[in-house]
C-alpha cells in the first residue's frame, strides 16, 4: 500500500487529535467536563447479546469511516459475516444498517480483493480535496449545539433525539450564514450527530433505574421489611417456586400442605412511558420520569402458582361461582377483567382506587377462590398492595378519652366475643341525661364487667382494655376476610 500523502497525514491527526481523550481533558469548556469513577474505568464483562445496539454498532462504523475508506470496512464486514455462513439477504440487510456499502457492492470489491487486481481495490477514484472538519470552520456552532444537547437532556421528558440536534444545527448554521435553505438535507447528518453526542459524553441508554424521589426509610419500615423477609426465608418450602435453570420449571413445595402466594398489586400506567431509551449525560441526567398523560391504573392479583401468573377462572368454575354468588353478574362502574378480580381504570373517567373500591375487589377476590379447583387443599396467603392504607385500623384506644363527653373516634364497636357470638358495644350514651354524649374508657370498662376506682388514671384504663376483645380491633380487609372463612 503506498505511503500518505502529506494532506492525508494532515487530516488523520487532526481527525485524532478530536477523538482522542487527551484532547477532551485538556479543554477549558469545564460545563461539559464529566467525572469518572474507578467502577466506570473497570474492565466489565459485556453481555453482547442483550446489550450491544445496532444503533451503537452504527456508530462505531460512522466513527471508523472518519479513518479509513468505507469500501474496505464494507468488504472487511461482508467478509466477516459470510465466513460464518450469516445469509446474502441478512448480510445486505445489516450493512444497509450499519450505513455501509450494499451487499451487491461489497460482494464485487471482495471479488476484486481476493481474485482480481489488488491495485484496483486499492484505487479510492474519489479525488477531490479533503478540508477542514465542520466544527473546525463552526466553533460557536460547536458551543451552542453542546448546550443545547445538555438542556434537552436534563429535560424530565425522555423526547430528545438526534433528530432534534441535527434540525437544531441546521438552523443555526443558516442563521449564522444568512442564507435560505433550499432543500430538505440538513447540514450536518444524523449520523454524524449521533457521533457528536458520543462525544460529548452523552449515552444512549435505558429509561428506567434513576431515582424520581427523595426521602429515607424509618426505623419501623426497616423493622417489618426484616420482619418481612425473615418469614418467607424460613417458611420457603411451603411455596411453590422456579428453578434457576437455562430452562426455568416450576418447583412443587415440600410441605406436606402447599401454600399458593397471591400478590396484589396496583401499577398506573402512563401515556409518556413510550421511550425504552433516552439520551443521557452523567453530569445533568434528570429525575425518572413516570409520564405525563391519561393514566390507566389496574389493580390485579398475581400468583406464585403453575395455572399463573394471574388469580382467573375458567369458564366452569365462573358458572359455579355465579351460582353461588349471583351478585357477580351485577353490573357496577367498575372494570373488572372477564373470569377474574382484576380492575382497570382509566383515570378522569372511572373512579380512583380508593379503601372502598379495593374492598369490593377483594370482597370478588374472596368469592372466586373458593372455585379455583387447583388451589384446592392449599393454603392462601395474600400479600396486600399498600397494606398499611388498605388495612389501616378503624380505631385505637388511644383515640379514646376517660369521661364522658370526651374525644371517641366511633360510634360502635363490634367484636366477637369468647364464645364466638358477635357483640355491638355503644360508645355513646343511646337514653338518659347524657344522651348523645361518648361514654368515655372508664364507663366502657365498667360496662364489660371490669371493677374498678373511678379514680383510676386513663394510662390504667388504656392498659387494662387493650386486652379485651372489643379493643383487640382488626382492619376491616381482615374482617372481610374472615367473614369469607379466610383468616
């Protein structure tokens, strides 16, 4: 291959000194500076299947045509991939891409390599006279585009592309010139923009895994989470699970009585999470953002359980649970998917979920288990979606004052009492002189029998009800549930 010409030296170093990371630390524009950490510096191991993008091997190839002839890139490729026996169509398909040569092509020049003149391959037959880049002749356009990359990117809204960069320097650079443009190719391509905003710093990455709020765990949630875990560790064998197989199966439990897992949950949808990926750059990536649109709420039941991964009822069993429970055809607002307890909701149309709603839902829920044939001779264990607002307590006995006339949260307590009968306990006075007055703990107290001074103090009061069953007062998600034979 014959030597350089001096121009050809010339525009190989000023190519490499623009893409060389010296040249990038040593700039003065400290606004666009990134820091690295030892984690980023690290050799990782890249899962090229699920991580490698056309997209990133596009750019890859624009960036090395900067530094060598896109004939011999296209041939090198062509070469590559049908050695491995990848198809012509798929072969073709890929360079069109990547933004190569066509297969047509690139199949002539290997012929031409490999069995013809290796002079003529060589042979660029372009001429003309290579200048300085367009940065080098637009330094301010350089600036403004850089800034305008970082404010789109520190935008909440994931809808910048490098579209929108190259309309961006289209426009500036005929201002700058001030002349009409007359036609539709823009100054600088797609292509080339991409590669600007590589190296800049900027990343093509996915919309998802950035914090969008703020905020530390108390020492109560840090308590039930260990709580929390600690009972599923020690209980495992009584669930049903997956093997971590290349070919994952599900895994009977070993307990004696199976336990199926059900999992509500309630996700809101919106119509902004349309992007899988955004631009982004370290120094000014912004909040996650959920969306901003119409939003769809659902609220299901996921289970941990082979007829998965949702709580449905087949056509048979829905007819049994219909005539069981005839109010299950009972036309309401809400959405509920066929065969299921599943709510869909579209939010400014349907009612929001409330404790009500969820009630009602679970209320479904409770009803069609009992004709789910294949959770027969298990145990159920449901796990509550924002537990503490769905089974959040009607009252506490702190709530309550000592005498009468007092502060009392409820009008009624009804409980079940030793022998299992339902007892209703007035908290207010139904006759008498103090007719419509709360009665207050220490008149509760001698009501249910307990014997006491009147001169007791409420702290005694609220130790000694606590232990009654009128006081041991449960959600009324949980009375539901037992009401349904649930516990």
């Amino acid at each position: 291959m014959p030597p350089k010409s001096n121009r050809q030296s010339q525009c190989f170093n000023a190519i490499k000194s623009r893409w060389s990371t010296e040249s990038d630390a040593s700039s003065d524009d400290s606004n666009f500076s990134m820091e690295t950490s030892d984690e980023d510096e690290a050799d990782t191991k890249l899962n090229f299947r699920d991580t490698i993008q056309i997209c990133d091997i596009a750019d890859m190839f624009e960036f090395c045509k900067n530094q060598c002839n896109i004939r011999y890139l296209s041939v090198l490729i062509y070469l590559i991939l049908r050695r491995f026996n990848i198809s012509y169509e798929e072969t073709h398909r890929f360079l069109n891409d990547i933004g190569g040569l066509t297969a047509e092509v690139a199949h002539k020049w290997s012929n031409v390599f490999m069995n013809g003149n290796f002079d003529e391959f060589l042979i660029d037959g372009r001429g003309g006279k290579r200048g300085d880049s367009f940065y080098d002749v637009y330094p301010e356009l350089e600036v403004d585009a850089k800034a305008f990359t970082v404010l789109q990117c520190e935008q909440k809204a994931p809808s910048f592309t490098v579209y929108d960069l190259a309309q961006f320097i289209d426009k500036e650079y005929y201002e700058v010139n001030k002349i009409n443009k007359v036609n539709s190719d823009f100054v600088r391509s797609v292509d080339s923009c991409r590669l600007d905003l590589r190296n800049w710093g900027a990343r093509f990455e996915n919309n998802t895994n950035r914090p969008y709020f703020e905020g530390h765990e108390g020492s109560d949630v840090i308590a039930h989470r260990e709580q929390f875990i600690h009972y599923f560790l020690t209980n495992e064998d009584k669930y049903y699970t997956v093997s971590s197989d290349e070919n994952p199966v599900w895994q009977t439990p070993k307990s004696l009585v199976p336990t199926v897992l059900i999992c509500h949950d309630e996700s809101t949808f919106r119509s902004g999470d349309v992007r899988a990926k955004r631009w982004l750059i370290d120094t000014s990536a912004p909040f996650f953002n959920k969306g901003g649109g119409r939003s769809v709420m659902i609220s299901d039941f996921l289970v941990q359980h082979p007829s998965g991964p949702f709580v449905q009822l087949n056509e048979k069993e829905w007819t049994n649970a219909v005539q069981r429970f005839p109010d299950l055809l009972e036309d309401t607002d809400l959405r509920y998917e066929n065969y299921s307890a599943t709510i869909t909701a579209h939010l400014g149309a349907d009612p929001y979920f409330d404790n009500s709603i969820i009630l009602l839902q679970f209320e479904r829920l409770f009803k069609l288990l009992k004709f789910k044939e294949e959770y027969q001779k298990h145990n159920i264990e449901i796990l509550v979606d924002n537990a503490r607002t769905h089974s959040a307590k009607p009252f506490s006995i702190n709530d309550f004052g000592k005498r009468s006339g007092t502060r009392c949260p409820v009008a009624s307590i009804e409980y079940i009492d030793e022998v299992n009968n339902t007892k209703t306990l007035d908290c207010f006075f139904q006759s008498g002189p103090q007719k419509g007055q709360s009665k207050g703990l220490l008149a509760i107290a001698l009501e249910l029998g307990f014997k006491l001074s009147t001169n007791c103090k409420l702290e005694e009061l609220t130790i000694l009800l606590s232990g009654h069953k009128a006081f041991k007062n449960i959600s009324k998600l949980e009375k539901l549930a037992i009401d349904y034979g649930f516990k």
